[in-house]
C-alpha cells in the first residue's frame, strides 16, 4: 500500500512567492504519436517580490527525462541539477539572478499517455489537459498559477488541422503558429491536431470587434454543433450585458473528443469539451443534454474573465474562479429558462452531491488547507458549495455594491493571480462592511443545520433560530457562521404579512414582530444559505406550504421534505401510509395551472432512493437501500391511484406539437409527461403506454424516458434490442444505452446486468464516458441494486477501480467518492465495504490521487 509519507502533503500556510516570473514562452512541438519532441524557450526574470539573495530556479516535470538543458545557450552540467517528487532543481549557483532564458528539448509519447491529462491522443487526434498539472507532463516549467506569461506555438505535424491558444499568426504545409498575447498559467496552455473539421459562425462584440468562433468536431458530427454554438453566442452576449465583460481575442475556438476526463476546459480561446457536452441533435440528445450543453458552453466562456483572466494564486483558491463561475453559469441558465425551477435543480444536485460530501470521510472545507492530489478537490463542495457563498454574500451586501463590487474585481485584478482574501476584500472595500466572519464559510467544512422555535403572544411574534455544525475530519470544534435566511411570514389567506431577509450570526438569536395574527413562517426561501433547516413541520403545515407558499422553492421543498420523511418511516415500517394530507396536496399541484409545467413535474416528483438514504442519515437512522426502494414503489403507486385520471390527461395535455425543439417551454412539457407516464406506468405491470411511447417518439427524450420506464418495469428486453441496432454506432447514445440499463433494471437484477454488460463488446472501459455510464451510473444511480447486503454491487465497482487506476489515476480516484458516503450504512455493509476499500488500498503501485482517497475513506474519525 502507498502511504501518504511517500506522496508529499502540499499546505496552504506553505506558500510561497515564486522566485522567478515567466515573461515568454516559445513552445516548438513536432508531432508523433510515439515520440513527439518539445522544444521550449522560456524567458525567466527574478520575482521582485522575493526574499533577497540567490535563489535555485525549480522546475516541474512529471515523466520527463532530463535530454538538452541550458541557460543562456550554455549546457548545464548534471552537477547543477538536483531531481525531487516532480522537481528539478537548478542550484542557485548556475542560474543568473537578473533573468535568462532556459532552453530545453524532451520527447513524449502521447499514443502511450492514458492518463488523459497531458499531451493524449483520442481516436488518432492529439490534445491536451493541463489542468492542475498536465502542463509538467509536456515539458519543464514553473507549473503553477501564480506564474503567468505570454506563449507563442509552432505545431509541425501531418495533420490537417493544428491548433493553440490565441490568435493564429502562419501556417503552412505541416505546421500551424499561435501567439496568445494575453499572459496566462500553463494549465491554460492547449494544443490540438487532427482530422477536423469547423463549424464556424461570427460574433460582433459590443465595441464592435469581430470574432471568429469555431467548433470543431470530427468529419460527421457537423450537423450536431448548432446548439452549442447558439448557446455560446448567447453566453457571449450575456457576459457583456450583465457583467460588461467582452471577449478579447480574434477567434475563440471549442473542440470537441472522445476522451476526456470530465466535462470540458477553459483553455484561453481554445476550450477542449467532452464531446457530449458539444454534440446534438434532436435523434440522439435529450433536454437534459441540452441543457447541459448550454450550462458548460456557458461555463467555459465565462472563465475567460473569472479563471483566466484573473486567475488563483495557488490550487487552495481553486474556488475563486469555480464557485464564481459555477455562479455565474446558474445565473445565466436561470435567465434563459426559469429561475425557479433552475434554482430547485440546484438545490437538488447541492445537496445530493455536496451535502453527502460534507456529511461523510471526503468533506473539506470550500478553501481546503492541504491536498496530496489537487486533482481529488475538484468537488461539489468546492464548485457547488463556492456558488452558494457567492449567492449569499450578494445577497448580504445588496445588489448595488454586488455590481460595484464586481467591476472592482475585474478593474483591480485584471492579469493578476488571486486569493479569497482579495476577493472579499474587494467586497468589504464596497460595502464598507466588515466581512472577516462570513469568511468563516471559506474555511469551515460541513453544512450547518438551523433549527427553529417558535412563540406567539398578545400580538408579538418570537421567532428564534440557532445553528450548530457537526463535527468534520480535522474540524472537530465548529463555529457559529453568518446565515442569510430569507422569510415570509404568511397570513391565513395566504399572503405574506411580512417578509425579508435576516442574519443569524450568533449560535441563537430571536427575531420578533408585531402581527395580528401566529403566521406560518416561510424560511430559507429560495434556498438562501446551503444549511439544513429543521422547522419541524407537521404534514399539515407542509402541505399549506405545498399548495400555496408563494416561493416556488419553499413550495417546491415543502412536499419533497415531507416525502423524504414519508419514505424513511415507510421504509421501516409496512403500515406507514401516505398522509391524506399530502396526497390532496399533489392533486392541487397537479391541477393548478398557474405554475409553468417544468416546476410541476418537479413538484410531483418523489425523490430518489440516494435521496432519502442521505436523508434518513442526516437524521441518524440506519438506511436500508433495499427497503426505500420497495417504498419508494409502493408511494408512487398510492399517488398514481389518488391522482386518479389526471396522469393520463396531462400527459395528452402536455404533448407538444410539431417538431422537436430544446428549448426550456417544450422541455417542461416533455418533463411533465415523464413524470405523468411515471405514474402510468405504475399503474400498469405491462407498461403498454412507455412501449407506446418508445414506438412513437421522434426525438431522444422521450425515446430514452420509454426505454428507462420499460427496463424498470422488466420488460426492456425489446426495446434494448432495437434501441441497439439503431444506435450501436453512435458513442454518445451508445453510452444511454448502458446508462439506462445501469440506472433502471430492478434491485435483484441489477448486478447480474452489469456484470453481463461489462462482457459487452461496447464495454470501451477506458474510455471516461462510457465506463461512467456504466459502473457509475450503476453506483451512484441505483442504490437498491448497489448496495445488495452481499457485497456484490461493492465488489463489482472495485473490480473496476482495480483495474482502471494503472490506466487512468484521476478518473479511478474520482470514482472512489461512489462510497463517499459508506460509514452511514448498517455494520455489515460497512464491514463489506470496508474491504473492498482496503482491497484497492493494498495494490501495488497504487496511484497518488487514489491512494490519497482511499486514505481519507478509511481514516479513523
Ligand atoms: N477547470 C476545469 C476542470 C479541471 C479539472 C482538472 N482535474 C473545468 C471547469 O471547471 O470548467
Ligand atoms: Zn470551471
């Protein structure tokens, strides 16, 4: 078993200036898949801000030989050269203080990188990850944000097309020259070569520059890139409306492969993307793709200004440019579509991916203090939870000072690499406010709950909150935060009496009203801290709050809070039966027009298995997958026979008419007739109506919605068949196919399917996208299956783990999280799980990035 001594533990209180800045760089790359070689000539200059006297220039390398190095054009002697964990090291002695330039040339072999991260190949097409830090996979450099400098590239190779950041400066037969004049971190750096082809469009900027943009995708899936390229005009635009950011280059350029480790990179001006978060067409996306590939477009663009522009200083401040841009990204899909509903979407993802992070072996603050791996820290807490102190610190200071804090954001900071500290600075500078307290959410791991009291006399309404955060790794004392809690105080008739937004900065305060009559209290509307609220509601009051709550979030959360509940007492007991309460509740979303069908598919919705285990944990009861999911079923039954005919109305009322088109209308409509043939379906042991949907749709949504219905119901058999033979050669929908088999197949038959999956001849493991839509989707998207009381589902994911991380260290590590949560179960599936755990810590030659996971996972609390 590696152990952590081996692998360097890097901190944040280690921080150090560089002590010597890049001010150019020259890259020459002659392309071979076998032996590719790098020429790099690199202009260094002392660190002003260094300590005084002779410092030893340190370079990263990871897999790098040492071939020529020199300074100045003279070769340095191997006696100037010292190798660490990752490092070379020029003695101070060789290295001349006032600046020089380094020249070194080194090969790799790009064919035999399966690391994805780097300079790889996917499918005979060279391109690159740098970041954290792939950048030191290519050549020798200073590889971390804090060094920014200007590149220029020649790319010499036979393929067609040859790209870099930046603006194109020549090119000829064989070769291709970029110049980015804007000084950027090597994980910024990006090159592309290969058989592509562009699908192009123009933008005019809002002082009128004009910009190329380009798409580019492999021969074929042109016709597929209209979407994306619509979306990324939109964000454009958008950009420069809401936050007066305008692009800066000629050309802005996304390429779209096969391989990639997770959804895309914001490279400056050439932004690589998995391809399934570029490509579609009506026949092979779904509304969730689309909507995915507008977010991601979105998010990419954005990070010109927050991320490359200004940048983070070091890895620690990877929310800096992640949780504003994530922000911004929700921001935008909320104007496009609708706020509401993007805004339960959210919440839903928030909480099902970083509280269950926050609540188990893996949390760490949104600012993490150490890392062995930056690459293990790109998580929701650091992406998700990063927007939701963005969300919160605006809504604290105002929309007036948020604008003006912004544009001081990108004023003072423009070029330079930033910590969390100047970006609240910037706040408290235009706020006047002092904001060391709110900090705390930086650096405070776990999600504090709030709980509520209440008190109504002679006219005075008491209202006290208090919050508490349980305890993290390495966080054993919590301290109170500063929690924005929007409120209405609601009337007998409904409306809000009062309402507003209060501080809770104190481990308890009392909030008190004068009011002529005890209101029902609406807190934490849309959802405006990411805590845990226990109001203690009976079924009753949340099923006012389900029917009339005028914020579409708190109606949203009143009936799901209620059916998380619901669910984790029926799961431990036979006779526990739906409220009658509740179900009237559902007929009166079902039948009020008002809200627009997206937030009422939402509303029917039931959560998921996953859901409710988090749930039932968070509120320290033992879940049993297994149980919930019987429930579960038993639920959606009771509801489809009180809702009565409706299902089946709505879902005629809400077929949309005409062709196929994504936007977020036509999808609402699609995503409440899912939810309607949801209830039909289980009704109907036959699920006649999901083979009648199968067989009539025209587009990927609903086509894929029919499949998953017909494999629950155990009557895929067909419908796979004939889902194959359309489809076998196309990768993306190939990877549904998995997906939705992985996801739907019943508990007792998951683990045989995948495992017969895994024989599959499609079953491209080492391809990131489709061994998630198997193995992941498995894990993480089918708990009952998952998590069978023999540890077959466990076994079964660590067969995989096993064999992917010599291959693939990142992707592995990332996967490990699927048992992020395992100390919630019962002693035997923990015990189970346990091994299977200590099975991947024991392999030889463990990776650094999984060694340091599976280390958190199995640490003693
Ligand atoms: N910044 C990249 C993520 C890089 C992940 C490195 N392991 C994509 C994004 O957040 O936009
Ligand atoms: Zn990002």
């Amino acid at each position: 078993m590696r152990t952590d001594q081996r692998d360097p533990e890097i901190r944040l209180s280690d921080y150090r200036v560089p002590d010597y800045l890049v001010r150019q760089v020259d890259l020459t790359f002659r392309l071979a898949p076998k032996t590719t070689e790098v020429f790099s000539r690199i202009t260094f200059y002392p660190n002003p801000a260094r300590a005084k006297g002779p410092a030893d220039l340190i370079l990263n390398g990871n897999g790098l030989e040492i071939e020529a190095v020199s300074i100045n054009g003279s070769p340095l002697p191997r006696e100037a050269l010292s190798t660490g964990d990752e490092t070379l090291t020029v003695a101070a002695a060789h290295v001349p203080q006032e600046g020089f330039v380094w020249e070194a040339t080194n090969t790799i072999a790009p064919i035999d990188n399966t690391s994805l991260d780097g300079l790889y190949m996917s499918n005979g097409m060279y391109c690159t990850q740098c970041e954290a830090q792939g950048f030191r996979k290519i050549t020798w450099f200073p590889d971390r944000p804090d060094v920014m400098a200007t590149y220029k590239v020649r790319i010499e190779g036979d393929a067609p097309v040859l790209l870099s950041n930046g603006n194109l400066v020549g090119q000829g037969d064989g070769w291709a020259e970029w110049e980015d004049p804007h000084p950027k971190p090597s994980y910024l750096f990006a090159l592309v070569a290969g058989e592509l082809e562009a699908f192009e469009d123009r933008f005019t900027t809002m002082e009128g520059r004009d910009v190329l943009l380009q798409i580019w995708v492999r021969p074929g899936d042109l016709e597929r890139c209209e979407y994306a390229m619509d979306a990324l005009k939109r964000s454009m635009r958008w950009d420069e409306e809401v936050y007066g950011r305008e692009y800066d280059l000629d050309r802005f350029m996304v390429v779209a492969v096969d391989d990639f480790n997770m959804g895309a990179m914001e490279n400056k001006g050439l932004n690589i993307f998995n391809s399934k978060y570029v490509l579609a067409s009506p026949e092979t996306a779904t509304d969730t793709d689309y909507a995915n590939i507008e977010a991601i477009i979105a998010h990419e663009y954005f990070h010109n200004w927050t991320g490359n522009r200004i940048t983070c200083r070091d890895w620690f401040q990877l929310c800096l440019k992640e949780g504003l841009t994530v922000y911004r990204d929700q921001q935008f899909s909320g104007d496009m579509r609708s706020h509401g509903v993007k805004r339960i979407e959210d919440v839903i993802r928030l909480r099902s991916q970083q509280f269950s992070e926050d609540a188990g072996p893996l949390a760490h603050p949104v600012r993490p203090e150490k890392y062995i791996e930056i690459n293990n820290f790109y998580t929701a807490t650091v992406y998700e939870k990063g927007a939701e102190i963005i969300g919160m610190l605006r809504g604290l200071v105002g929309e007036e000072t948020w604008k003006t804090a912004l544009d001081l954001y990108f004023e003072r900071h423009d070029g330079e690499a930033c910590t969390i500290e100047d970006w609240l600075k910037v706040f408290e500078d235009a706020s006047g406010r002092d904001l060391s307290h709110f900090g705390k959410w930086y650096s405070q791991a776990g999600t504090p709950r709030v709980r509520v009291a209440e008190d109504y006399q002679d006219g005075t309404y008491r209202l006290t909150l208090s919050q508490e955060t349980r305890p993290t790794p390495g966080q054993p004392n919590k301290e109170p935060l500063v929690i924005p809690v929007a409120y209405g105080l609601i009337g007998h008739n409904g409306a809000d009496m009062e309402s507003g937004v209060l501080e809770l900065a104190r481990a308890e305060e009392t909030f008190e009203w004068t009011l002529p009559e005890k209101p029902r209290a609406s807190l934490m509307r849309g959802f405006s801290a990411p805590v845990i609220l226990e109001q203690g509601l009976s079924a009753a009051e949340r099923s006012f709050h389900l029917a009339h709550d005028v914020d579409p979030f708190n109606r949203w959360e009143a009936g799901h809070a209620h059916a998380l509940d619901l669910l984790g007492r029926m799961s431990q007991d036979a006779d526990v039966e739906p409220e009658a309460e509740y179900l009237e509740a559902l007929c009166v979303v079902a039948d009020d027009p008002q809200p627009d069908p997206a937030f009422r598919a939402l509303a029917l919705g039931l959560p998921t298995v996953q859901n409710v285990i988090s749930d039932m944990a968070a509120n320290e009861m033992v879940p049993d997958p297994l149980a919930i999911h019987e429930a579960r079923t038993r639920l959606k039954k009771t509801i489809a026979e009180t809702l009565g005919d409706r299902p089946e109305r709505m879902y005629a009322e809400n077929a949309v008419a005409g062709p196929y088109t994504p936007d977020a209308t036509a999808a609402g409509h699609r995503a409440l007739r899912a939810r309607c043939l949801d209830f039909i379906t289980a009704l109907d042991p036959e699920a006649k109506a999901a083979a009648e949907q199968f067989d009539a749709a025209d587009n990927m949504t609903e086509r894929v919605g029919a499949l998953t219905q017909l494999v629950a119901a155990g009557r895929g058999e067909d419908a796979l068949a004939r889902f194959y033979e359309d489809w076998r050669q196309d990768r993306l929908v190939m990877d549904k196919w998995f997906a939705v088999q992985a996801t739907a197949t019943p508990p007792e038959a998951a683990v045989a399917t995948v495992e017969r999956l895994t024989g599959h001849p499609d079953f491209d493991w080492k391809n990131p996208n489709r061994l998630r839509s198997l193995i992941a989707s498995f894990a993480g998207g089918n708990a009952a299956g998952f998590h069978r009381p023999d540890g077959s589902g466990y076994r079964l994911l660590m067969d995989w783990l096993i064999r992917l991380d010599p291959v693939n260290p990142q992707t592995t590590a990332r996967l490990t999280s699927l048992v992020g949560n395992w100390k919630i179960f019962d002693g035997q599936r923990q015990a189970l799980i346990r091994t299977e755990l200590e099975r991947l810590a024991s392999l030889d030659g463990l990776s650094k990035d999984t060694a340091e996971m599976v280390g958190r996972l199995l640490a003693e609390d």
